[in-house]
C-alpha cells in the first residue's frame, strides 16, 4: 500500500473528506472542509472520486512525501509548491515520484488550502467518514492534526494524465450576502442598521469552528438567550458581548444564542477564505434568492469540473530533440555575416 509521509505539517493539517452527514440529531457535528468548492476541485484534478479524503491546510501546506508514485493537486488559492526542488503551480495534477519531497508554502490570497493525492487518503472511516472533528477528537488521523512522522494510507488511483483547469476558478466579488434569522425578531431596526452599514473585518478569532467579526457590536433588545436549536453552516450566532461569529465546519450541533442571519450559501467558500483582517460589507436577501444564487453558483462549480481536461504535454524527448534543426539559425546569421564583410 502506498504511504503518505508527513515530514514537517502546517500547524493545521487534518484529513478531510466531504463529511460526517445525517448525524446531527444525535449530536455529532458534520465537519468535512471548511471550502468545500476548492475540495471538489482538488480531487477532480486528480481523478478521485468527490468522496475521497484530501488534507486540508491553513495558511501554510509543509513538507511530505509519497512511497510510490502518484498525482497530487493543490488547490485554495496562490501557494508556492515545490516538487524535489522544482516549482510547480497550485489548480492543476502533478506527477509525483516516490521519495520526492513535496513542500507546499504559504497561502497569499486564501486562508484553507488542499492537498489532494490520487487515490484518496484511506485511514479507516469513522461513524461514516474519513473527516477530522478537531474538537472532539473524532475520524481523521486519531482525530487531531498532523504531527512530524505521521504516515497516511493512500487509495489505489485511478490511471488519468495530468488534468487542469481549462477554465479559471474565480470567486465572487462585491458584499456577502446574508439571509434574516432565524432569531432576526430578537434584533430591531437599529441593531440591523449597525451590521448593514458597518465596515466589518475577518478577526483572528478563526478556526474551524467559527469565525468572529471585528467592526460592529450588535445589541439585541429580546436578550442574548434562546432554547437552544439548531446550528447551520453559516449561522451568524450574536452572545453576550454583540460580537457577531459565523459558525463553520466543526459548529456545535445546537446553540443558545440568537442567530441574527445565515450567510448564503453561494458565499459561504468566499467568506471562510477571506485573510484576516479582509475588510467587507453584508447585504440581506430572501430565502428563494439565496436559492436562485446557491443553484447559479453550483452551475458555474459544474461548468468548471466538467471543463477539466488534461494538461498540455510540452515535454521533449531525445528523439523530439534529434528531430528539429537546433543549429540552424546560428549557422546562417554566421553566414551573413560572413557576407556582409
């Protein structure tokens, strides 16, 4: 069985596949990657299955290598990848032989990256998936981040060339979208007015589970406590402290704070891969509209994966070489010159 070794990981490596779904009732929350566009893609480039488990990353990828020969794929955003030295670029498959190291630098324009491997990252599958829930300590690699020395099975891939983008992935500009509730009653016409015309910012308050924003303290004149119910990708939940916090991946199942509005879903991968610090504004939508959006938005996702294809083959052989006349171009503009004196 080929091995993924990890030499020297990010401080945020894990194991993510799609998800822990149709759990929720009982309590466990569903994890799976906190971009999941990026993830599909990544394991599109190297003909895995959507199913199968990738590493994701934050910020910075690390040091690892394979024992066999194999695909691999970076995906996320602007990252400097190295393969036994020599650079290659992130959104497209590279051929990776065994014992070459792969580094994978620092992420300049997104926050999560992925690393998707041919074959897919086959540690046994906990309650149904192959997802790490940090928090808990559940699926992954003994549910916890990557650590120096770490050695991950990988899957049998499936035989494919290089494949790359033929279309560029691009994310969505202009104000994240949001859809009220559903405790939006528990806000008034002021407290709206706050979040709407505010300036926020991405806090360094971040991590799978939730984000917080910097830039508006939102009051709720029903109180800060509701019966707890339940929590959404997306939720923006407000405590005590008016701090509004955008719930993620690894959410809590249920929560006792009011949650002021949903983030839609269409900009959901945008908002989590924001920078800290990224300065943006929201903007409410109805329900049907964050439908029509999320439904456009999955459009443009399968436009893109159905326009992989495989990457231009640019090598050159001995025999490609033996076939063109190199040389000949110098001889003549020596010859002219030869004529001209």
């Amino acid at each position: 069985m080929s091995i993924l070794r990890v030499l020297r990981p990010g401080p945020m490596v894990s194991v993510q596949d799609r998800g822990r779904r149709g759990l929720l009732s009982m309590g466990v929350s569903a994890s799976g990657p906190m971009d999941p566009q990026s993830f599909a893609l990544a394991n599109a480039l190297v003909a895995n299955d959507p199913d199968c488990a990738v590493l994701e990353f934050a910020g910075l990828g690390g040091l690892f290598e394979l024992t066999a020969p194999a695909r691999i794929a970076v995906t996320g955003g602007s990252v400097a990848i190295t393969i036994d030295g020599r650079s290659v670029d992130p959104w497209e498959a590279h051929e990776v032989k065994a014992g070459e190291p792969i580094e994978i630098g620092m992420l300049t324009d997104a926050t999560w990256g992925y690393l998707a491997i041919s074959g897919g990252i086959a540690v046994e599958p906990v309650l149904g998936a192959r997802a790490t829930h940090l928090r808990t300590g559940i699926g992954g690699l003994q549910g916890r981040v990557l650590q120096p020395g770490d050695e991950l099975p990988l899957g049998a891939g499936a035989h494919a060339p290089c494949l790359h983008l033929a279309k560029p992935f691009t994310r969505p500009e202009g104000p994240i979208r949001i859809v009220p509730g559903p405790q939006d009653y528990y806000f008034d016409e002021d407290a709206w007015n706050i979040l709407l015309s505010a300036t926020l910012s991405i806090s360094s308050k971040r991590d799978r589970m939730a984000m917080a924003l910097d830039g508006a303290i939102i009051p709720s004149h029903r109180g800060h406590d509701i019966v707890s119910d339940g929590i959404a990708f997306g939720s923006i939940q407000v405590p005590g402290s008016g701090v509004p916090y955008v719930l993620t991946a690894e959410r809590q199942t249920t929560g006792g704070y009011p949650k002021i509005a949903t983030v839609a879903s269409c900009d959901l991968p945008r908002l989590v891969q924001m920078t800290t610090g990224t300065r943006f504004t929201m903007v409410t939508v109805t329900r049907d509209e964050a439908e029509e959006l999320l439904i456009a938005e999955r459009r443009r996702l399968r436009a893109i994966l159905e326009g992989i294809a495989p990457k231009p083959d640019f090598s050159f052989d001995s025999s490609t070489l033996l076939m063109k006349n190199l040389i000949s171009g110098v001889i003549l503009a020596e010859a002219e010159v030869q004529e001209a004196c």
